[in-house]
C-alpha cells in the first residue's frame, strides 16, 4: 500500500503523456503606479512641443490615471487638447501648472 507505483485520486486522473495543461494567459494589464522621472528636461524644450500622458506624468511625478481622472474635470488648470482622438500636454501648460502649485506650496508654508 505504501509503495513508490501507487498513484494519488489526482494523479491517476492526469492525461497519460504527461504533459501539463498551459496556464491560461493573463491579460495585460496598465502599469498604475508613477512612471520613472523623465530623461529629458522640460526646461530645454519649445513651449509648442507636445507631450504624451505618460510624459506628462513623469515630469509631473503623477500616475496617469491621476491625469485620467483631471481630464474629467473641464476646470482643472492642467490644460491638454485631444490630437486624432489621443491627449496632448503642451509643454506650455504643464510648465504653468508646476508653477502654479510652487506658488501655492510657498504660499501655504509662509503661513
């Protein structure tokens, strides 16, 4: 009864070959966290450029799913504009809303 050649309930029902069952494969899902600091500076760029989401988030330092959420909000000051259906940043813009919040950051501390 204890021997090497006896089989579990489960292994006696396993296919003869073998062979195990692939996994069922997983869907990609969207990476939700910060994205990594952005390899360029937003300083030496023309005011005209566009940036994507992920760009703008990275220089930012927000997931985009925060950008998601503000785009939602017609009167949030982090403007964009919509290109064939996608969002754009402009450099412009993002450089405004960072200064707007280093103003109100001093202005909250000087306090």
């Amino acid at each position: 009864m204890s021997g090497k050649d006896e089989k579990t309930p489960i292994e006696a029902l396993a296919s003869p070959s073998g062979r195990k069952m692939p996994r069922a494969t997983k869907r990609p899902r969207k990476n939700r966290g910060i994205p990594p600091p952005a390899t360029f500076d937003i300083d030496t760029l023309p005011g005209s450029s566009n940036l994507t989401p992920l760009e703008a988030a990275a220089v930012i330092r927000r997931t985009p799913g925060a950008l998601e959420q503000w785009r939602r909000d017609p009167t949030h000051p982090l403007k964009w504009r919509y290109v064939d259906g996608r969002p754009l940043y402009r450099v412009d813009a993002v450089r405004d809303y960072l200064a707007k919040c280093d103003k109100t950051t001093k202005s909250v501390s000087s306090k």
